[in-house]
C-alpha cells in the first residue's frame, strides 16, 4: 500500500511541475535571442560578463534565429498558446 501512494504523489508532483510551468511560459513566452547576445550562443551570459568580452561588431544581415526582433520563443510556449485558444474556442461554443 505504501509503494501506491507513493506512485500517487510522485505523479502530482510531477503534474504540479507540468503546470507550474505552463503558467510559466504563458505568463512570459518570449526571452532574449541566444543568438544576438554578446558571445554568441555558449559564452553570452555570466562567462562574457566575468571576461569582459567585448561585443563582436554588429553584422548588416538580420539573425536567422530572431530575424532582428531580439526575442526568442521560450520552449512550450506555442503549445501553451494554442491551448488557450482551444478552451476560450470551447468556451464560446458551449
């Protein structure tokens, strides 16, 4: 009985988790490009600061990635809209 309802809170732990982060994600679905930070994609965050590294010179093309926006979708965040739209479609409906 005790390995049951030990299954039990792991799977609403991990459901908990799975919505934790759907709220997440529809609160704030974009995040900056990876891409265009100083350092480029590995070394843009905490290891560029600490070195000191200069931004490269901006280049004439648009990133592929933003396409010059500067913002990135975070992952999940197309699903997590699409659901909504799905409930509030569901909702008029009824």
């Amino acid at each position: 009985m005790h390995v049951i309802e030990m299954g039990l809170e792991v799977t609403g732990l991990a459901l908990l988790a799975v919505l934790a982060r759907a709220v997440f994600v529809y609160c704030s679905p974009y995040r900056g490009c990876r891409w265009c930070r100083p350092g480029g994609l590995y070394f843009g965050s905490a290891l560029a600061r600490i070195i000191g590294h200069k931004r490269r010179p901006r280049r004439k093309r648009r990133c592929w990635r933003c396409k010059g926006t500067r913002m990135t979708r975070r992952l999940g965040s197309k699903t997590v809209h699409k659901m909504k739209l799905a409930v509030q479609q569901a909702w008029e409906e009824r």
